[in-house]
C-alpha cells in the first residue's frame, strides 16, 4: 500500500472521535510541518525578489524594466486560467483519500491534467495568434524603444510558459491533498533560488531583455517540473492514464472549479481596487502613500493564510471520515489563534510603521496619516479573522455561499470606497474594505459555518462521498473491471 494511502484503524466513521485521537496528533504534526515550509517558501520568494529586483532595474533601461514587470505581472495573472481546477483536483483528492478510494484520486489526477493539457493547447494557439497580429509596443505603452518583433516573441513567450504550466500544477494540489505539502513548498523554494541564481548571472554577465525573460519563464516551470516528476515516479496509483478518464469527475472538478475561479477573482477585484479608486478621485501621486504601508500590512494575512493552507485538504479528509470532533475543535483553535495573531501584530505594527518605511524605502517616504494606520489595523485584524472561516468553508465545500457573498462584496465595496474617499480622503476606501469585509462576507460565513458544524452527516452530503463508510480495501482496479458485473454467467470459467 502506498505510503500517502496508509490508514491507521479503529477510528469509527461516526461523530464521536475524539479530536486527539489515533488521527488527532498526525494532523496538527502535519499541519504544522506544511505551514512551517509553505510560509518559509513564501519568505524565500520575497527576500529573494527583494535582493534581485535591484540588479534588473541596473541592468535594463527603463522602458525594458517597465516591459518586463508587465510581463511578470501578467505572467502570474495567467495562472488564473486554470479556472479553479487547481484548487478543485485538492479538495476531490482529499475526499477519496478521507473515503479509502485510491482509484477515485487515480480518475481525479487524470481528468484534471486532460482538462488542463487542454487548456494549454488553447493559450498557446491564442497566444502564437495574438503576439505576431496585435501591436504591443502600443497596447504596453513602450513605444518605439524596444523593436517590436522582439517585444511580440516575448508576448508569445509568456503566453506559451503559461501553457506549459497549467498542467503542471496539479501535482503541489495533490501533495497538499495527501498531506504532503511539504514536499511542493521544498520545490517551491528550490525553483525560486533557480530563478535568483539564473537573474543574477544574467545581470552579470549578459543583462538584456530577452535573456532575463529567458531566465524568469524557464525556472518558473522548476517547481511544477519537479512535484510533477516526484509524483509520478513514487505514486503509480496517481499516474495520469486516458484509460481514467472519468465524465463524473470532469463534471465536479468543473463545478467546484468555476465557484473557486469565482471567489479568487471578486478578491482580486475586491481587495485589488482601492488603489484605482484613490488614484481616480484623489491623484496618481496619492497612490505611493496607500500602497506603501498597505504592502507592509498585507504580509500578516498572507503569511496566515499559507499557514493555514494545509488545514484545507485536512478538513476535507477529516470531513469524509465523519470525524466531525476533530473538525470542531480544528475550526474552533484556527479562528481564535488567527484573530488574537491579528490583533497582537496589528497593535505592534502600527507604532513602528513609519520606521519600517523609512528603513524601507529611505528618508524620503511619506509618514502615514493616523486614520490610515488605523485603518491598516482593522484591516489586519479582519482578515486573520475572516482567513480560518474561508478556509474551513472552502474545506467543507460550502463554495455556493461564499459566491454570492463574495459578488455581493465586491460590487458593494466599490461603492462604499467611491463614497468613502470623499468623505474620508486616503484612508476611505480602506475602511470600506474593513467594513464591507465585516457585514458583508464575515458576519454571514461565520453563520454558514455554524449551520455547516451542526449538520449531522455532512460527509454523506454533497462533497462527493458516496456515504459515511468508507469502501473496505484499496484493491487496484481499472475502470474495466469496476463497472464489470458481479456476477458470471453458470458455466462459464473465468480464466
């Protein structure tokens, strides 16, 4: 038997587990040991693009810097493309991993990696049609200064990277679904020192655009690449076969998909606008003064949530083994550690604030205004509180109201920021998002997860499990075999 599929017995398939049972300490050691290396991997990634990110602003003339952080930026934008299969292949994989059906995972890893090869094949034929017919030196405002043709093959460069990379990704998604996050985070961190390592010899031996995108696109694919390899060599039964291709599993990776694409995209929108609001209403130069300090507070939810990451998966392994006191007890820890986390840091951050941007970006940077602190503050503390609620409800796979709370938030904070920053100049639209983030999406989640924790069965319900009790044994079979008859006609001897 595997090693990602070894069960320990006795641990009733009932409400009354407790939550420090056979299972209970195993998790948090996991949970732990993933949150420590995904957040260490986080870490690496900034500090690494903190001491790189000069080297290519010396090395590039200033429109070729401005080019290539678009095309950074719209390199990691793509990455939405998958359309919440991603995130839909570790949420169905911890729920036959919690049901004991490893040939449920091996259909699971199959259809998602054709869905997504698929996908691919399609970005890259839009992106050889698009780089070559439309004119980028103007729709990137570059200009005449760096030649088009090369300006179109870097387009097509991005485009064809991303490709590539979509199916690649299942891979981390099925670590962190069997508990193995660690082994994506430890890929993670090896594929962003690559890239350093590859910028930093191009800034010293070669600094031109082209081999810098060169450099940042190829070592993009590293950690992908290597949990891809990883998994397939040490785990045959999620090795990817067209035989596995499963219509059911296409049909739930598709709906839980588009509701997760749907809720990474509103936050976006959300949490991404306030920026556009101030700079509309009160000036580009404005907009330096928010996003600064904003940059600095928006590493605690960050850095929570890839802690709290690792409890996804979990929820939804531990939620179809109707190990429902172990859930409580997890939901109930996670929301009062994250809320006392936030409020801890936010008191200490906003006396030193402006220390750390004077640390940061020098003498000259502007000493934020004390509603706006206050302002950072609440934000901080909203969303440690509202990060643990998300995770369990996305765990629990209560997706469908977390939509139309999210469509409600954003479309109601745009507003409310809109109204804010003529009442409250900077700080405005921030406090809409404090607020909207109260009333809107946090007072009513928390109420869906108190409805979901007082469901008596919500394993049989909903998240794919066919009922409480798991299948009795992890025979390998093909999908021949498993929609075969039972029962063989007299007479006959099956040789």
């Amino acid at each position: 038997m595997p090693e990602a599929f070894r069960e320990q017995q006795g641990t009733p398939a009932s409400d009354s587990p407790s939550p420090d049972g056979p299972q209970g300490p195993d998790r948090w050691r996991s949970i732990l040991a993933i949150g420590a290396t995904t957040t260490g991997a986080r870490g690496i990634s900034l500090v690494a693009n903190l001491l790189v990110l000069p080297f290519v602003v010396h090395g590039l003339a200033k429109a070729e810097f401005g080019l290539w952080m678009n095309l950074t930026s719209t390199f990691t934008m793509l990455a939405l493309l998958d359309f919440g299969v991603g995130l839909a292949v570790m949420g169905q994989v911890s729920d036959a991993r919690g049901g004991k059906d490893a040939a449920s995972v091996r259909r699971v890893v199959t259809t998602a990696f054709v869905l997504l090869t698929g996908a691919a094949l399609l970005l890259l034929a839009l992106s050889g049609l698009l780089a070559f017919t439309l004119d980028w030196n103007h729709l990137l405002g570059v200009g005449q200064e760096v030649p088009a043709p090369v300006v179109g093959q870097l387009v097509f460069a991005v485009g064809a990277t991303a490709a590539v990379s979509l199916p690649l990704t299942i891979a981390g998604r099925v670590y962190y679904a069997l508990q193995r996050g660690h082994v994506a985070a430890l890929a993670t961190s090896l594929g962003v020192l690559a890239q350093a390592g590859a910028l930093l010899a191009v800034a010293s031996f070669a600094p031109d655009l082209r081999w810098f995108s060169a450099a940042y696109l190829s070592t993009s694919l590293l950690a992908g690449g290597i949990t891809t390899v990883l998994l397939v060599r040490s785990n045959r039964r999620a090795r990817p076969h067209f035989r596995d291709i499963d219509r059911a599993a296409c049909g739930r990776l598709g709906r839980e998909g588009v509701q997760l694409f749907l809720l990474t995209a509103m936050g976006i929108v959300s949490f991404k606008s306030d920026a556009f609001v101030i700079g509309h209403y009160l000036g580009a130069d404005r907009v330096a003064e928010y996003v600064l300090p904003f940059t600095v507070y928006a590493l605690v939810p960050t850095v929570l949530g890839a802690f709290l990451t690792p409890l996804w998966a979990t929820y939804r392994e531990a939620w179809a083994r109707s190990d429902l006191a172990w859930v409580r007890t997890a939901y109930l820890r996670s929301v009062v550690l994250a809320s006392v986390a936030g409020v801890v840091v936010a008191g200490v951050l906003v006396p030193i604030t402006p220390w750390l941007l004077r640390l940061w970006i020098g003498d000259g940077a502007a000493v934020p205004p004390l509603g706006l602190l206050l302002g950072l503050a609440g934000y901080v503390v909203i969303m440690c509180a509202s990060t643990p609620v998300a995770v369990f409800l996305n765990g629990a796979g209560a997706l469908r109201p977390q939509v139309v709370v999210g469509t409600l938030m954003t479309v109601v904070n745009v507003a409310v920021s809109i109204w804010f920053v003529h009442r409250f100049g900077l700080a405005g639209p921030l406090w809409a998002t404090v607020v909207t983030q109260t009333f809107v999406v946090l007072v009513p989640c928390l109420l869906v997860a108190h409805r979901q924790l007082t469901r008596p069965c919500p394993a049989a319900r909903g998240l794919g499990v066919p009922s409480a009790t798991p299948p009795p044994s992890f025979a390998k079979v093909s999908s021949r075999e498993e929609s075969r008859p039972p029962f063989r006609r007299p007479g006959r001897v099956r040789r």
